[in-house]
C-alpha cells in the first residue's frame, strides 16, 4: 500500500531530521574509510568515467546504481570490498538513518544469481531486490549530502600531489562518502552484511563520479600527467559522433553546427573545427595525424575535398565527440595551447556507402584558409556554386566484395573458351575429388590450396579464397589456350596481381598501378582506372578482368557457389 499525502509528509520531516546527524556521522567516519582504500584502486575509481554498458536482465528494470556498480571491472569491486570490510564493520549505527525505504517484498522471495559474480555486486543486488527503490534513496540522499558545506570539504578540494594522488583522492573521498551513507541506511534498515552496504556505496560513488569532472585542483597534474606522456607523431582513428550532419575535433562538448557557405567543408568556431558530412546523424569512423612539423608536401590523390584552417586552441587536448564504447581509441591534440593548422581532408560526401574523413594537425602561426581540393558535389551546393555532374564509377558495382568471405584474400579467375574441366585441369585439380568447403575451410594443412569454379553461359569463373594459383603466369597462360583469361589476386597484406593472358600466351601480370605494357585489349581493360587512389582498388582489378573477358563474378555468382558447397584440392606444383 502507497503512503498517502500526511505520511510522505511524515517521512520528508523525519528525513530532515535525520541528514544532520549523517552530516556529522560522515564527517567522522569518512577520512576513517577513506583512509583504508588502497591507492591503486582508488585512483581507478577516481578515473572511472563509464564503461561498457550492460543490458539490465531480461523482465526486470535495473537501478542506475546496481548497473553501474555492474559496469565496474570485477576485480575493482572484490578489492575495495576487502578493503573496507573491517572498516565498515566497526562504523556505530545510526538511528533513523533508514527513514524513507521502502517496506520490504511481502511473501516468499527468491533471487538468483551468478557464482562469477562479486560478492558486493550480488549481496547490493538482493538487498534492492528486497527493498525495491533503496538504491535510488541512498542515491539521492549522496546527491544532497555531497552538496552539504561540512562535507564537500572532505572531497579532495586541497589534494595535492601528481595525477595517481588526484585520482586516488577524489575516488577515495567519493566511495567514502557513499560508503559511509550506505552503511548507516542498511544498518538502520537491520541489514548487517558488509558486502550490501560496500556494494551500494560503491554503485553510488562510481554514478556521481561518472557525473562529475575532477575538481579545478585535479586540472594541473592531470594536464602535467597528459603533456609527460604525450608525444609526436600521433596517429590512430575514432568513431565519431555525428549531429546533424556535423563531427567536431573540439575542446569540449560537441558545438552547435555552422553553415559551411565558405569552402564546403571546414568552419572554425570557438573550441572546436567542425566538418560537415553528408551522413546526418551517427557514427563515423575518422582518421587523425598529429606531426611534429609541417608534412612535406600537400597529397590530394583519392580525396575530393581537401581544405586547411588555422584553429587557435586554448586548452588543447581537442578530441572527437565519441560513443562511450569507443573513447578507449581515443586520440587528440597536444595538450597545451596554441595555434594548430588542421588539414581536412573528404572523401565520397556524395555516397554515405563511402564516405571518410582523415585530419592532419601541426602547430603552425594562424594563417589563411586554403582549399586544395574541392570535387564533391555537397562541397558546390554549400558553396553555393554549380553542382559537376555525378561520376560514373564502375568499381562501385564490386564493393561488395569487402563485405564478402572474399574481402581479406583471394583470387578471382574469368575463363572463356574452356570447359569448366579443361579449367579444373588447368589448376591442378581432379574434378573427381570434391571436398565440402567447409571441410577445405577447416582443414587447410590437409588439404592445402583448393578452387571453387561455376560454368556460366560459356564462361568459367574460379575463386579460390585465400589462395593464388590462378595468378601464376604458366597457369593463366594454360587458361586462356582456347581463348583469353584474366584474374585478380590481392591478400591480407594489400599485395595484389592483376593478369592478362590471350591464346596461351600471357600478356601482362603485376601489382595493381603498374605499367602492363602496350597490348592494346589490356590497355583498354585499364582505361579511366585510378589505381594510385587506394580506395576500391580490389574492385577496381574486377572490373579490368570482366572488361578484358566480358564477364565478371557478381554477388549471385559467389552466392551460387557457396550454396554448391563443394571445392577441389590443388595438386603440388
């Protein structure tokens, strides 16, 4: 039965009553439980901004502080609970303290759990199962308590020392105070186990700690700690956020978007460069350089806008906006202030499909903004500015093939003027001997090399997944006897071979971009083909071997063959 309005005003008096003497119980008790958690721990705590997030269990709706507290690494938890368990063990009651929890489950009850769970985690748990809410009222009550003159002078404001100090001190202080609360509402509650009462502290700690930034005193060593460690060059890539059709590598929160009517692509706002994206909203992968000096020259090959500004950073340490689960890849600025250039550089801001960014940062005196690139349609409807007309790319028809079992290593062979067993013959294969391929997938040291192959309105195709006996010079020139053959190899390492044979005789083979010589069929196979562009060049090869053949393997193809099911070993050569 739900109080009504005479008893919640009953219980808030009563609440008032009872907070100054928990002010005064954890100005007494807190340096005393403080001082028994261990530094190391502490100070991951002090650090702890969130991790991965967990799902609450299927038909029930988890406090934030019981999914907090199930956040936290597992030996986090065991560790500050053996820390404090004699601590808090020895802390006298106090009366009233558990004033506003709930009435306890009426009837039978049963709770389960997991054996791999900590003990604090597991006995916080049963504790709110019983006594539905008491996480969110001890929650609430750290909230105020924390904000009371007496006690926020306990919360490390004078802490003084190098990074590891700051963050041990502001952790400590925290769980110390929710800690202590804790105990005193479940011991008044005639809950005695330790392991409840650390377990709900620390899921409070750990979820205004995930709130609250360190205090101004923490700032310096933190920074210090940061410039010690940092150094250049530094590179990596992020996932980022992406609002309304805007990412931002800033100084803080992610800014309002601008309007890009400039140069289409980069606009400097105060903390932050923002970049405009096709893609509306989400996530976006981002690549950045931070250099030590200047690049040595300016690359534009395989970006269609490339754009450079000057950004004056008054913290530094500027990052990109990110999902919580990817902020364990980040990667940011020097952190101290300066000017900085940033070099933008865009690619396929007309297809979301394949859209990239990449950014390369150095310190440099402000300067002029500078275009170097502007290709992209969005850039000229931004700018205000005719839009080109739209790019026929013939390797868009294969970049399906990232997405396949072929996208790290194969080799793709287009045969016309053999039978499909003139062509197993050709590889080294006995058309007699078939093996499941998922028999040849798991046994490669038995059965070594192998081909699949489909015959399709007189043409041969053979793929071989992680394999290349298609691109041997004396195979593909056996292949193309009774006409012509073509293949496309590339592997886990980018090392590709794009080959040409015509009648027996091989006309071409090398690595992708490099010159195949003058037969004409061969010329015109590779015609309007960028190959230094890194982008599609797999897809690229592709589409030389079906212009060469006049045939090329689609996604119904590989679909076909994988449904077949079945492979040829290839003999030794």
């Amino acid at each position: 039965m739900g109080h009504n309005d005479s008893d919640r005003t009953a219980v808030a008096a009563h609440r008032d009553e009872v907070e100054p003497a928990l002010v005064q119980a954890i100005v007494e008790r807190a340096p005393q439980v403080a001082a028994a958690v261990p530094a190391t721990a502490a100070a991951a705590l002090g650090r702890w901004r969130g991790g991965q997030e967990h799902r609450a269990r299927a038909g029930t709706a988890e406090p934030d502080v019981i999914r907090t507290l199930r956040e936290l690494p597992g030996w986090l938890v065991e560790r500050l609970h053996g820390a404090l368990e004699l601590t808090v063990r020895s802390l006298p009651p106090v009366v009233g303290a558990a004033a506003g929890l709930g009435g306890g489950v009426a009837g039978t009850f049963a709770f389960a759990s997991l054996t791999t769970e900590a003990e604090a985690l597991r006995e916080a748990r049963s504790f709110e199962a019983r006594r539905q809410g008491a996480a969110e009222v001890i929650a609430g009550l750290v909230s105020r308590l924390v904000g009371e003159e007496a006690i926020a002078g306990l919360l490390g404001a004078d802490a003084v020392g190098d990074e590891e100090a700051a963050a041990a001190a502001h952790g400590a202080a925290y769980l110390a105070v929710a800690v202590v609360t804790a105990a005193a509402v479940l011991g008044d509650a005639g809950c005695d186990k330790v392991a409840a009462q650390v377990g709900l502290g620390l899921g409070v700690a750990s979820v205004l700690l995930r709130r609250r930034s360190m205090p101004v005193v923490y700032e310096e060593p933190v920074l210090a700690k940061k410039r010690v460690e940092y150094r250049l060059p530094a590179f990596g890539s992020m996932q980022v956020a992406v609002r309304e059709h805007v990412f931002a590598l800033a100084e803080g929160p992610l800014p309002e978007p601008g309007e890009f009517a400039d140069n289409g692509l980069v606009e400097v706002v105060e903390g932050a460069v923002l970049v405009r994206t096709r893609r509306e909203a989400g996530v976006q992968e981002v690549r950045m350089r931070v250099l030590a000096e200047p690049p040595a020259k300016i690359d534009t090959q395989g970006w269609h806008e490339v754009v450079e500004v000057s950004w004056p950073a008054r913290l530094g340490d500027a990052t990109f906006v990110g999902p919580k689960h990817y902020n364990h890849r980040r990667i940011a600025t020097p952190p101290w202030p300066g000017d900085l250039r940033v070099r933008v550089f865009a690619y396929g801001r007309d297809d979301v499909e394949t859209e990239s960014y990449e950014l390369v940062v150095w310190e440099a005196p402000p300067a002029p903004t500078v275009v170097h690139a502007r290709a992209d349609r969005l850039g000229h409807r931004l700018r205000g500015e005719p839009e080109p007309a739209v790019a026929d790319l013939p390797e868009a028809a294969y970049r399906w093939i990232c997405q396949s079992a072929l996208s790290e290593a194969a080799t793709v062979t287009v045969v016309v003027g053999l039978t499909l067993r003139e062509v197993l013959q050709a590889f080294g294969a006995d058309i007699q001997e078939p093996e499941p391929i998922e028999d040849l997938l798991d046994s490669d040291l038995e059965f070594g090399p192998w081909v699949t192959v489909s015959e399709v309105d007189g043409f041969v195709l053979a793929v071989e997944e992680n394999g290349v006996r298609g691109a041997q010079r004396e195979v593909l020139a056996e292949l193309s006897r009774g006409g012509r053959a073509a293949s496309m190899f590339w592997n886990v390492n980018a090392v590709t071979r794009l080959s040409f044979a015509r009648d027996g005789e091989l006309l071409a083979s090398d690595e992708l971009g490099r010159p195949l010589g003058a037969d004409p069929e061969v010329t015109a196979a590779v015609e309007g083909l960028d190959f230094d562009d890194w982008r599609d060049r797999y897809a690229k090869g592709l589409v030389a071997v079906e212009r060469f053949t006049g045939r090329g393997l689609t996604v119904d193809d590989l679909d076909e063959i994988e449904d077949a099911g079945m492979g040829y070993p290839l003999a030794d050569r």
